[in-house]
C-alpha cells in the first residue's frame, strides 16, 4: 500500500527558475545547473526503484513512503520507508553511474565514468546506517519497538560495485524483490492496527526540509536576479502589462494569470513574504492598486490590513 506516493523534489522545480533568472556568465550558474541535474537523476533513481516496490505481490502487507524528514538527535531524510509486519526497512537510493568503489578511513565512494572523469561522494553505507539509527531512536520515542533495517540500491544498470562494503547491504536494482520476500521468514511483530498507528505518526510528524529562499541557500545577491514576468510559452522573461491581461514582446503571447509564476518564483527566491513594494518592483509595475489586486488573487495568506501588510506563501503540505 502507498501511503506516501512518488513526489518530484519541490527544490528541483525552484533550482530551475533560478536558473532561468541567473545571467549565464553569473560565477554561481554552472554550480545552480549541476545541482538541477544531481537532484533529478536522484528523483529519477527513486522512482525507478517505487515501481519495482509497487509491481511485487508479497504475501505480507507492506506501507510505502517517499521521501520523509523527521527528527530525532536532528533532522533525517529517508528516500525510501518500508514498514511491514517484521519491521521497518530503509531504501537508500543512489543513482550514480560507472565504476564504484567503496573507499574506508575515511568512509567515502570513488566513482569512475567510462571518459575518465573520477568524482567522490560521501558514503551511502554510512549515511544509512546513520539514519537507521535515528529511525530507531524515532520509533523509541513514540513506543514503537520494532527493528531497523536497511539497504543501499544502485538504480541504474549503468552501476557497477567494483570494491563493496560490509558497513550494510549493498543492491542492485534487480535484487530488490528477492531482499523483500526473504524478511517473511521473520517472526511477525505489528498486527494491521499497529501499522496504522505508525501511519498516522509518521505523516504527522514528517516536516518537509525547504532550502527556501534559494538566493540566502546559494548566497547569490537577490539584486544579480532578472526581475519580471516570465512567459508561460518561450519562457522570456519581460512581459508587458496591458489591459486586462500580460503580454510577451517576443512571441506574442497573451496570458491573463502569467503573473502567478512570477508571484511564486519570488517567494522561492527572494524570501518567504512579498510586500506591494515588493511586487511592483518585482514585476515591473506602476500601480500600487494593480499590484494589490495580483496579490489578492495569488492564493496567499495576507499578514495584516495597514498599508505594510504582507502576503505569505501557503505551506507546501497545505492543500
């Protein structure tokens, strides 16, 4: 059973915005660039190893969770959280491609591309045995006395394990469905109340990490940013508003909302409040009454009725 389903990373979708508002020769660009392509291929690699999860028929029933924080010593995510009868499972999902070596003292992974490139990586091994840690520890907390166990996965068929370690179990993808059905023979510890319990405390308390605003998270000058309204279509940041709706001088196209994209890509970028100063510098406008009416239709919490009221974004786990 999902319980919490497959999510693309909410940062991916900013890092691109902030992409798109950098000037390419901006020192911090290519940095902004290869973080976008690092968290996607992650996503990617865990929503491979989901549909391999979803596709299994056990004879157990198992609760699957996509990306979890929660705390316990201090803030822990979890790519992946299996809770079945025998116990809880975590899935460290690794994406990385080429020859890898697991390298100890200190504890890293040495990974080798077909064209040479050499790259390190902090340990996944160690990283999970860090987590099942404080997994337990969270269980404990909260009365679940139940066991931690865990797995490293490479997604990719492109993964090969030149030099393994004994720190935790190590899969490929393929291995995946043979590691499950195995942990049946274990003695049975949570009735399907008590799996429910650890449902509602988990979702209760997981707290989703934001790197929000991305400008203070990558230490770039909010004033080295393009300002205006981004087009919906060739993506060209600069329309005009005319009347009644916002117009693109490149390709022409008219939208009457385009300004929400705007009003978002602010408040991920800049900070987590936007005022009607804010807005107008921001989107380039001249009327204190127009900007007040964007803010009003933006689907913001308002902080105040005086002339410094702000708008607020809504919690990303609001619906």
């Amino acid at each position: 059973m999902i319980i919490k389903k497959f999510s693309k990373s909410v940062h991916i979708e900013g890092m691109e915005l902030l992409l798109r508002r950098l000037h390419v020769d901006h020192p911090l660009y290519e940095k902004v660039r290869k973080d976008i392509h690092a968290a996607s291929a992650g996503d990617f690699g865990e929503e491979i190893i989901l549909k391999e999860i979803e596709q299994l028929r056990l004879p157990y029933d198992i609760h699957i969770y996509h990306k979890l924080l929660l705390r316990s010593e201090s803030a822990f995510e979890l790519d992946i959280l299996l809770i079945t009868p025998f116990g809880a499972i975590i899935l460290e999902v690794k994406n990385i491609v080429g020859e890898l070596a697991f390298q100890e003292n200190p504890s890293q992974i040495i990974q080798r591309k077909e064209n040479g490139e050499i790259n390190k990586y902090p340990c996944p091994a160690t990283q999970l045995n860090d987590y099942k840690y404080q997994l337990f520890q969270f269980f404990n907390d909260h009365n679940i006395p139940i066991p931690v166990d865990g797995a490293v996965i490479f997604a990719s068929r492109k993964s090969f394990v030149s030099t393994s370690t004994n720190k935790a179990k190590i899969l490929y993808k393929n291995e995946i469905r043979p590691y499950l059905r195995k942990i049946q023979i274990q003695k049975q510890l949570l009735t399907a109340e008590e799996m429910e319990r650890i449902r509602r405390i988990i979702l209760r308390k997981n707290d989703p990490f934001t790197y929000f605003p991305l400008t203070k998270h990558f230490s770039i000058n909010p004033n080295e940013l393009i300002k205006g309204v981004e087009c919906p279509k060739c993506k060209f940041i600069g329309m005009k508003k005319i009347k009644h709706t916002w117009e693109c001088p490149k390709c022409k196209r008219k939208d009457q909302t385009a300004y929400r994209g705007a009003i978002a890509t602010y408040l991920l970028l800049y900070k987590d409040s936007i005022t009607n100063k804010e807005c107008r510098d921001f989107l380039k406008l001249n009327n204190r009454h127009e900007a007040n009416r964007i803010l009003t239709n933006s689907d913001l919490i308002k902080v105040g009725n005086t002339r410094s009221a702000f708008y607020r974004m809504k919690p990303f786990n609001q619906s």
